[in-house]
C-alpha cells in the first residue's frame, strides 16, 4: 500500500462524505421530530444508512484501503436513494432539501473516486 498523501479529490471527497454524515443523522433527527411519513422506518433508515456509509467511506479513504472504491460505489447509490427520499416528502422543509443537496453533492464525488480508481 501506497504512504503517499491523499489526492485534492480523495481530501475533497472525504470532506463532502463527512459533511453528507453529519447532515444525515441532523436530518434523521429533524424529520422524527415532523412525525407522520417522516418518521416511518424507511425514511428514517435510508438516512441512518446515508449516514453511516458516508462516514465508512470517509474512514476507507483516509487510510487509502483498497476496499475504497466499492465503498465509495455503495455510498453515491445510497446517497442518491437518500436524496430521492428526502426530495420526495421535503415540500418547503429546508433541512431536507439541504440533505438532498448534500447526498446529491456526495454521490457525484464519490462516483468521481470511482471513476479515479479504475
């Protein structure tokens, strides 16, 4: 395994998936909070799922794994399920549709990595 430093776009990439982590869980929280759909199992597991593979992703990266890439493949797949929930019930709601952007943001950068990768 390679000692060198990150690349700008694996740093990047780590930075975006932490930042999609942290709105995830921020997120999951707020919608409890809105009841009804928001707190339905499916829309509260996509996020907790969101959450933790982006976090894993990140983790994967930073130690230059080569397990990263189909890490970073399952996470732009489960941050674009997670973006879709969150637009699909957000209405006017502003946290969600920053959660949204955020997942959208992550799966575009880590399909990049992939891209990188091969």
């Amino acid at each position: 395994m390679s000692h060198e430093m990150p690349s700008k776009e694996m740093l990047a990439c780590m930075k975006t998936c932490g930042e999609c982590a942290d709105i995830c869980a921020q997120c999951a929280h707020h919608c409890l909070h809105m009841g009804k759909e928001h707190a339905s199992p499916e829309h509260q597991g996509i996020m907790q799922d969101c959450a933790t593979i982006c976090h894993t992703a990140a983790c994967f990266m930073s130690r230059a794994s080569h397990h990263a890439g189909h890490i970073c493949r399952e996470c732009a797949e489960i941050c674009n399920e997670c973006a879709e929930s969150c637009e699909k019930m957000a209405g006017g709601d502003a946290m969600m549709k920053q959660c949204a952007q955020t997942c959208r943001k992550c799966a575009e950068s880590c399909e990049k990595m992939v891209g990188a990768a091969v």
